[in-house]
C-alpha cells in the first residue's frame, strides 16, 4: 500500500518544525532554555567550524580575500559638502570579486560544505537575490543538486529586471529554478520541495549562514589595520534579513575591532507592502529595503528555521535609510568617478557611507563592507525603465520627498543625499511588544539584553 502525504496547505505548515529540523541537520531543540530565551552562542558554536576551517574552506572554493578600495574620488567628493576638517575616508570592500559576485557565496559556501559533509544529494534555497546564484554556483562546484526557489511575478505574470536577471544566473550554473508568484506560496512551496527531495535546507539564518560572514568583518578590520594602523571608525552594512550586520559585526570584534560602529543600511520602502500583489512591482530594490530590514530586525525568528542565526539588534548601533533615487545616483557616481560599475545592493550603504561620511572628522575612516555584480537586470538603466512602466514618476529634486511606489525622486547634486535615522530603541520596542504582557524572569531579562544589545536597566525601561 502506498502511503500519501497530505500536502494541503494547512498541514504542510503544521509539520513546518518538523520538515525544517530534518533539513538542516540541527536539533534546534538542544539550545532552548526555560522562559523564552535560548543558547545562541553555543548554536553558534556546536558545528564543527572554527575561523582557520572556514577559512580554508572558503580559499579552496573562490571565496573571501576580496580587495579593499580606498575610494580616494569619491571621498573628495564628499568633502566638498562637509564643513571644513570634515569627511571621513571611504574605502569599500569589494565582495563582488567573489565566485558568484557578491558577499553571498560567503554563507552559501559553508551551507553546501554542510550538506556534503553530511550526504546530502542536493541544497535548496528559497530566495530571490544573489544568495540563490551562490548557492548554486557551490553546488555546481562540489557536485550536489541544486534547486532555487523564486517570488518572481505578479499576477499580471509580469516579473522585475533584477529577479529574472537572478533566475537566469541560477540556471547558468545547472540550477532548477522554480518560480511563484508573490505570496504565502512560497513557504509552502519551500517546505513541500525540502519534504520531497529530502535536499538540504540552504537557509539564510542558519549557523552556518552567519559564520561564512565572519570572515568578511575580520578581513574588514585586519586590512585597514594593517593600512592605516587602526581600527575603522564605522562600517556600513546593508540590512535586509539581519545575516549580513550579524556575521560581519561578529567577525569585526572577534579580530578585536570592538568600538567601530556598526551602522545598518536600507532604502525606504515605507508604505509598500512585501506580500501585495499590487506593491510587488512598485519597487526598485528587491532586497536591503525597510520592508526586509525592519521585520526582520524586530522579530528574527520569522525566518525559515526555528530559530535565526541572524540576531541583528545584537550588535546595530545605528540604523539609516537612503531613498531609492539616492542609492541610483550613488551607483552612478561610483561608476563615474571610481570606474567601478557595481550592482544596487551594496550601493545602498555607499549612499550612506557618503552621507555620514560628511559627519565625521577627516583623519576617520569609514567602510562600505561589500559590493555585487551587476548585469543587464541588475542595472539602473532598467531598473528606471521598468519603474517607468508602472507608472512610478522619475525626477530631480529633494530625495526626501519621495513617495516610495509613487516616485523616484534622484538628488539634483550630492549636496542633497541625505539619510534618515530610523530609532534603534524604536526598534528594540517593537522587538519587546509580544512580551509585554509575560512574567519575565531573571533569565529572560538577561537574553533580552542580550538580544537587544543594552543593560538590562534599558530593557527594563523600554518595556
């Protein structure tokens, strides 16, 4: 007798803990604590991976050691609108020299390791952006299957320049893709594929996701030790699901540079809505945009695994956001005055780089931590002529009047990239609003304060 399972919807999600367990080889179990708190140190800790072997690791799989840039243009041009005595070095590590073209392959190389190691046949990853093409390039390269799983389209069937420019790279590298439209869907179509194919679970938010980062922070930090004989003043991480800040925070103060400031970066997409059909297309970025950052920062574990590695009100001390024409004209100016044509992500924390950069003093430093490849979806050449088409109006002026879905408003000069403060403590309330109303227990303050990233006192007093 063949037995079937019941794959409706429903109960698909009911066996979510269950399917997700068994795919990325972790009993998520062996970290929970009394109360609501759990071990994230030592989930971090128990895999087998120490800084020398993710090292390796990487270096044998054309990952990590990427240049770092002093963009020597780009901070002349920012000096020119600061006061006198102002504008902070940028230098930008350049993350698209690694083998799939950005940062990603960084998480994606220790997740295919895994998956390897412990007989896998494939990996599957559900995303849209460039961590798709790194997982699939490293499963090409150490000969396991590989299937991506993508929002792609409306319900017009109509799909962004950047997410097909995506697919498109998946497939170069023998990936399945697997295309949904914009939805709950794409869970459930996640977890039906892991339950099927019995493939190991790529996740963005597992252990082995952040750890690939670490790497990056601790490069960041012995480089410009080594040129300029301190520790930079800050660095600028694009934020969408957190794993970017904590990983790269994480290696930073690992290396010992434990007073930089670490700064989270996205592009305001206030009022756009992630799982609206009628928003989906009305954005320019895919990812690194509010609507990614502040869910995610708020409440880490709504991510594919029961409890996220990427935590990342850990370690953020400030949190900006650029508008989407800023972070268009910053990717040209880059092209313009550095000669380096990058795509949009990274681009997102140059724009803010440049404008904080006027904040502080000039013998600073201040560090753009990655960037990516582009492409013909990935360029601001379609990306504004797809906005155009949806009837999202292009023009000059003040960014800050931009009304995201409505328009896209470029800076008229420099003089007018700006950034916004969004409030970390602001955050850290939101994050506390679904234990307001628990009996929290000594222990349960001691990992907030640890999850928040403040004394306990704050917490207290925040809640």
């Amino acid at each position: 007798m063949v037995i079937t399972m019941n794959n409706t919807y429903s109960a698909v999600m009911d066996r979510r803990n269950e399917i997700m367990k068994k795919s990325v080889g972790i009993d998520y179990n062996n970290y929970e604590q009394d109360g609501i708190g759990f071990n994230y140190e030592l989930m971090m800790n128990s895999h087998g991976y120490d800084i020398e072997k993710i090292k390796k690791i990487q270096n044998e799989n054309m990952v990590g050691s990427t240049p770092l840039v002093e963009l020597k243009n780009l901070t002349k041009y920012a000096r020119k609108y600061a006061k006198k005595g102002y504008g902070a070095r940028i230098f930008l590590k350049d993350e698209a020299a690694n083998i799939s073209g950005s940062f990603k392959a960084r998480r994606a190389v220790l997740a295919v390791d895994k998956a390897k190691e412990q007989g896998y046949k494939g990996v599957i990853a559900a995303t849209s952006g460039n961590y798709g093409a790194a997982v699939a390039a490293l499963a090409a390269k150490a000969g396991l299957k590989c299937i991506i799983v993508q929002e792609t389209f409306d319900s017009m069937n109509i799909s962004q320049p950047e997410i097909a420019e995506k697919a498109r790279k998946c497939e170069a590298f023998g990936a399945e893709v697997i295309q949904l439209s914009v939805g709950p869907e794409l869970f459930y179509m996640f977890l039906k594929l892991l339950e099927e194919t019995e493939y190991f679970n790529a996740s963005l938010y597992s252990p082995y996701g952040i750890m690939g980062i670490e790497t990056l922070g601790r490069e960041i930090a012995s480089e410009i030790y080594e040129k300029v004989g301190k520790f930079p003043e800050a660095v600028v991480i694009t934020n969408a699901g957190g794993g970017n800040l904590t990983g790269t925070a994480r290696g930073l103060r690992d290396f010992g540079a434990t007073e930089t400031k670490i700064i989270a970066a996205s592009v305001n997409l206030y009022g756009l809505h992630m799982a609206s059909d009628i928003d989906f297309n009305k954005k320019s970025f895919t990812t690194g945009h509010t609507g990614f950052g502040i869910p995610f920062a708020t409440y880490p574990d709504r991510s594919d695994v029961p409890r996220s590695a990427a935590r990342p009100l850990r370690y953020m001390d400030r949190y900006v956001m650029l508008n989407q024409g800023s972070v268009f004209f910053m990717t040209q100016a880059l092209a313009l005055l550095e000669g380096m044509e990058r795509g949009p992500t990274g681009n997102i924390s140059l724009a803010a780089a440049f404008s904080i950069s006027q904040e502080m003093k000039e013998d600073e430093i201040i560090v753009v931590q990655e960037t990516e490849y582009t492409g013909a979806g990935k360029h601001l050449l379609p990306q504004i002529a797809f906005a155009k088409r949806n009837r999202v109006e292009i023009e000059f002026g003040n960014p800050l009047d931009e009304n995201p879905g409505k328009n896209i408003v470029f800076p008229i000069d420099g003089s007018y990239l700006k950034h916004e403060e969004i409030s970390v403590d602001g955050l850290r309330k939101t994050y506390l609003k679904r234990f307001k109303d628990f009996n929290l227990t000594k222990n349960d303050y001691k990992f907030l304060s640890e999850e928040l990233g403040v004394e306990i006192n704050k917490v207290k007093e925040l809640i």
